[in-house]
C-alpha cells in the first residue's frame, strides 16, 4: 500500500489517527484519501493552528457541496472521527454532530442483459476521436467484461496486480477491497477468453515490465495505471452509443451499476437453476464482498421490482419466496432481464 504524506499542520494527527486504523483491522484506503484531500485543503489556506476551531471547519464543508451526497457523507464523517480523536489526546477540537446518513434506500439501475450485450458491442467498438497518447482505450473493454462478470467495482478492478490472476485456477485475488479484506473472484471461461486476449495486447506495448507480477494488469496505452474517472467518461460514452439514455449525476446508470446488475443477475440465474433463494443468499454476498448477508437481502428487493407477481417481499420471512420467485421468472421469460 503505497503512503501518503499529510504535511498541514494537524498532518501528524491524520498520521496517527490512519495508523490507528489500521491496527484495527482496516486497510482504510476511505481515510487514507479522505484526510489527504483535507490536508491538501488546510494547505491551500495556509492554515497553521495545530487543531481545529468552527468557522475553519465550516469553511472546509462549504467545499463540499461539490459531491454527491453519498461521498459528501463520507468524507464529513471521517473528519468528525478525525476531530473526536484529536480531542481524545487532549487537543480541543471543534466536533460537529454526527451527519444525516445519505439515502440508503436509492435504487441503483440494473441492465437487461440485452443492454448489457449493446454494452459490450459498444466498448469493442470504441474509436480514438481525439489524439491523446495516453488512452485506456485497450483496456475498457476488458474491464467492464471484468466488472460484470465478477461484481468487484471499480477500484478493485484498477489495483489488481499482474500476480493477482490465476489461469490455472481460474481466480482473482483481490487485495485492495472496500471492506479492507482479502477476497477471491472467479473467472469463468468467457471472461478468461476475454483477459488473455486483452493480456496479448498488452504486451505488445514498448514499455518494459508490463507483465512482471507486481505491474498492474489494466493499464493505458502507456504502460501506466489508469484513474476511477477516467474509466467512468468513457462509460458514460459507451452506454450512449449502445442506445441507453444517460439521465447524468446520481442517476446514472452509473459504472457503479455494473455491480449491482451483477448481483441481480446472479440471484436470478440461482433461482433459474433452481436453488432455494435464501441459502444462495451466503454465497452471492461473499462473491460480492459484503460483511454481513443482511447487506446483500437488498438485491431481493431489486429483483422482486423487475416482476410484477411479486407484490410484497418480507425479509423476514422465507416460506415460498423461491417458488414465487421461480414461477415469475418462467412466466416473465429471459427478456427482461
């Protein structure tokens, strides 16, 4: 895990709070950004008080208004924790009061898999329409196969290594998880098809260690490491050549979506196959690298919307939910999915 220097002048505070994390348990790659981005902040400002009083803070949320509310929520939280552990070492800090939770109940968009095919035709499709000598362009396609196919998001998908993949075993290994642990992801037959194939034009890049183990496996037409956003661009340019209107900001459909989509389908080809819904649900939530199954109840609710015979889904109970499920599917045909 590559570190970061925090250099404001309640920088060795953001040091000691991270490495408290950290001996926690927590890769908290969140915080490690998140107090990076406010360092950066005081910075700018040439802010030399050794804690943090009101108005500076309110200052620092006005920048941001910038972000969706989600990330917004986020990065306030791990300044409030910030500034509560400042003033458990006795450094009398300005606290503010724990923020609203950002919607929980937001309802991502979720691909038929006739979309998903236009997705991928669209991505092999991609034309250079500018001069840019650093384009992702090679590596899109592969990784949006990638997400779809394994669920992982994004930034999982930008830190795997070249070690990482075994064709042999047909995994990959995952380091760099949202949840700070260790996670396996499988490669079936279509998808190793597709990185092979991504891998030999890789290599043909004159930039030497591209295929070394500890080099990253997606990179740009430089041989370097490409970013979060970078990749979402050129998403957002996909899904409008493949005919799927892009509404813009929160609403999407986002990268993110591929994620969920990724979810929803896994459920319905469990039910599909015909396995009892709940005790798939272990399986998928540890495939998606949830901490608790309770995380993973909510992609019920997102198939049950996708069919109309299902009027009420109870999580709280089980009693013929697979059946339910199994006969809207049959009766509802693949298309819609």
């Amino acid at each position: 895990m590559s570190e970061v220097q925090y250099n404001s002048s309640i920088g060795e505070y953001m040091t000691l709070f991270l490495n408290e994390r950290r001996s926690l348990g927590h890769k908290a790659l969140d915080v490690k950004f998140t107090l990076l981005t406010i360092d950066h902040y005081l910075e700018s400002i040439k802010y030399r008080k050794s804690y943090i009083d009101k108005d500076t803070y309110l200052a620092w949320l006005e920048t941001q208004q910038q972000y969706k509310s989600a990330t917004r929520y986020q990065h306030i939280s791990i300044f409030r924790r910030l500034l509560k552990y400042m003033c458990s070492l006795g450094v009398e800090c300005y606290v503010p009061i724990q923020p609203r939770q950002h919607n929980k109940n937001f309802t991502p968009y979720i691909f038929s898999k006739e979309e998903i095919e236009r997705i991928f035709i669209a991505a092999d499709s991609l034309q250079i329409v500018s001069h840019h000598s650093n384009s992702i362009m090679i590596a899109v396609p592969a990784i949006l196969r990638t997400l779809y196919s394994t669920g992982m998001r994004i930034s999982e998908a930008l830190a795997i290594k070249n070690k990482d993949i075994d064709f042999v075993k047909h995994i990959i290994v995952l380091h760099e998880t949202k949840n700070g642990s260790q996670r396996i992801a499988p490669i079936n037959d279509s998808l190793e098809m597709v990185l092979k194939q991504y891998v030999s034009y890789r290599n043909q890049i004159p930039v030497s260690n591209l295929d070394s183990p500890d080099s990253f496996f997606f990179v740009s037409s430089l041989g370097k490491n490409m970013a979060r956003n970078t990749v979402r661009n050129y998403f957002q340019r996909i899904i409008t050549t493949a005919g799927i209107a892009y509404k813009g900001g929160h609403e999407g459909p986002r990268l993110h979506d591929l994620r969920h989509t990724a979810c929803v389908h896994s459920l319905i080809n469990q039910v599909r196959q015909g396995r009892d819904i709940y005790c798939s649900l272990p399986i998928l939530s540890v495939f998606m690298g949830h901490k608790k199954v309770s995380d993973t109840e909510h992609y019920l609710r997102l198939t049950a919307d996708m069919y109309p015979d299902i009027v009420k889904l109870d999580m709280s109970v089980t009693a013929n939910i697979s059946s339910v499920l199994r006969e809207a599917i049959n009766k509802n045909g693949h298309e819609n999915i």
